[in-house]
C-alpha cells in the first residue's frame, strides 16, 4: 500500500517538507513552522527524513560523533558541508559564547561550536524534544544529510559541484541534482518548481533528496552511517542514513 513519505530541510521560514508517496510523480510541498506539526501532518508520514543532528553525545570526539567522521570522506569536495556535532550541554547552551565555552569543556580534543552549527541550534533542540516524547517516533524519524544522500544518488560518488558560490546558488550545482533527483524518481513538477516563500532553490532540492532517502529507508534498503549506531543518553540514534 502507498504511503506518505517527508523530507524535510531547515530554511529560513521554518521546515521545508517535501511529502511523496513511497512511489510515482504525486507530491505536495509546504513549509511547516513547526518540526512537531510534520509528525502530525494531515499526510502522516511513515517515515521522516530530516537533515538535522539526532542524538547529542555528552561528550564530542574528534570531528564530532562517528556520523560526521564516516561520511565526510565519501564527500571529497563535498565535506566541508557536514558539520561537527558538539555535546548536548553546548547544542542546549543559552548563547553562542556559552556553547563555546561548553563545547570545549565536553570536547577530546578540546573544539568550540562552529558558528554555522549554534545557528542551527534551535532547529536541533526543536527535533531532539520531539524525539524524546517517545519511542514510537525514533522508530519513524531518521538523520539524513543532502550532500550524503545525493551521493548516494549519484551511484557513490561524490559531486564534483556545489550549490551555492559566495553564498549564491550556483546553477551548474542545481542543475546536476535536479538530474539525479528525476534519475531517483522524484517528480519533475516539484524539481523544476520554484520554491515556497521562506525557503531557496537549494532548500527545496535538499528536502527532495531527503525524501528520496525517506523511500530507501521504508523500502529496506537504505545504510546507517556508521553501520553499528550508537545511541546517547536517552536512547536517541546517532546516524546518517543514505
């Protein structure tokens, strides 16, 4: 039986969701202001593929949690765009200085929070909260990473362009994943339409990758990033799914 799928990416207006079915061209595309009204989507998503951190360590490693450091080398180029997740006390820190303070505190080797990351800290804290209300919803929600899942589109390898230059999208990087989205099955109508007000080019492409991975996971066929997942201290998943 067909089902609702998300994928979902952070933008500037909230949530952009892309809700496919587990197959064919139907889609329907919204920005939510809200992480938990996606759980409680008229749609009801089996599964939800959101590219944001699940599960925080109490402490950060080297380049952050194993997630981060087994995908970053599939991405060449691509890398930089997976950041490293510090330890829960910084992600729940009142301010960046805090975070900073914190991150170096709960950290081996000793790493401040990158100012892109803090920036995403309420959407991570927004999605830890709702995670943590029970397990019925771990069982539906998994961590994706666009560049990660458009790897996996791109038979494994990674791409050699990227999406934004100087802060701007960069339409060479566009075009070649809008290629591989329509290569994946995702519907021409939504790759090729502009975006909600709130989100960019580039947001509605990353949901759409996101929800490609949301139908590998129902499928069966999608990987964990690292393949054994670790779990923090309330049991939230610690893993890049692709």
């Amino acid at each position: 039986m067909s089902v609702w799928l998300a994928g979902v990416d952070g933008c500037r207006g909230g949530w952009l969701v892309a809700f496919v079915r587990t197959s064919g061209e139907v889609a329907r595309v919204r920005i939510e202001s809200r992480f938990a009204d996606i759980l409680t989507a008229p749609e009801q998503p089996a599964v939800v593929a959101v590219d944001m951190p699940i599960g925080l360590p109490p402490r950060a490693g080297y380049g952050g949690r194993a997630a981060e450091n087994v995908v970053r080398p599939l991405l060449g180029q691509r890398q930089s765009s997976v950041f490293s997740v510090p330890s829960r006390a910084a992600i729940y820190a009142p301010d960046y200085l805090a975070a900073c303070k914190t991150a170096l505190e709960t950290s081996d080797p000793p790493r401040k929070v990158s100012k892109q990351l803090y920036m995403i800290a309420p959407k991570i804290r927004e999605v830890d909260a709702a995670l943590r209300t029970g397990t019925e919803l771990v069982r539906r929600v998994f961590e994706v990473h666009p560049e990660v899942a458009f790897w996996r589109l791109n038979a494994e390898r990674a791409l050699d362009e990227p999406k934004k230059v100087k802060g701007k999208p960069y339409a060479p990087g566009l075009a070649l994943r809008r290629n591989l989205l329509e290569g994946a099955g995702m519907p021409r109508s939504v790759i090729h339409t502009p975006p909600p007000r709130g989100a960019g080019p580039d947001d509605l492409l990353d949901a759409l990758a996101c929800a490609a991975i949301a139908r590998r996971v129902h499928a069966g066929v999608a990987r964990s990033f690292p393949a054994e997942t670790p779990r923090d201290e309330f049991g939230l998943p610690m893993a890049i799914w692709a």
